[in-house]
C-alpha cells in the first residue's frame, strides 16, 4: 500500500491566500477589487497563484525600485512607515 502524497496547491482561495501573505482577507479583498495584487477569477471563484503572489512581494521589498513605485496603493506606507 502506497502512502499518499499531498500535492503542493499553487493556487488558493483568499483565506489560504491571506494566511500566506499574512495581509488579513478584508485588505486582500480590497487589494483584488482594486486590481492591485494577481488573481485569476473564474466564475465567481476568486484564485490566488502563489508563484504569483511571490513575484508581487518581491516587487515590493525596500529598495526595489524607485522609493515605493512598484508597491501597490493598497500598500503605501503611512506616517508612521507601516503599510496602511
């Protein structure tokens, strides 16, 4: 008897994917209404790839860039320099 493997999932729905990002789904949920993070719709199912998802932080990190011009609106840093 064989034992199973899990398959590794590349695509999620918004609560796997907010637990991934560690952004909570209400700010996730905005981020895609906006068009500002990657996400396939399909229907009425929204599906997160995390490769994607990967690629997009990696554009966010400090320094990459032109002092936050690839960072998202749903993302900008407030006064105090933490996203809002």
């Amino acid at each position: 008897m064989q034992a199973s493997r899990e398959v590794p999932r590349r695509y999620v729905r918004i609560e796997e994917a907010a637990a991934y990002t560690s952004l909570s789904v209400r700010h996730l949920h905005d981020l895609t209404r906006l068009g500002e993070i990657p996400h396939i719709r399909v229907g009425r199912v929204v599906l997160y790839d995390l490769v994607a998802i990967d690629e997009w932080l990696a554009g966010m990190k400090a320094g990459a860039g032109e002092a936050g011009a690839d960072r998202p609106l749903g993302l900008r840093q407030g006064r105090r320099g933490r996203p809002r």
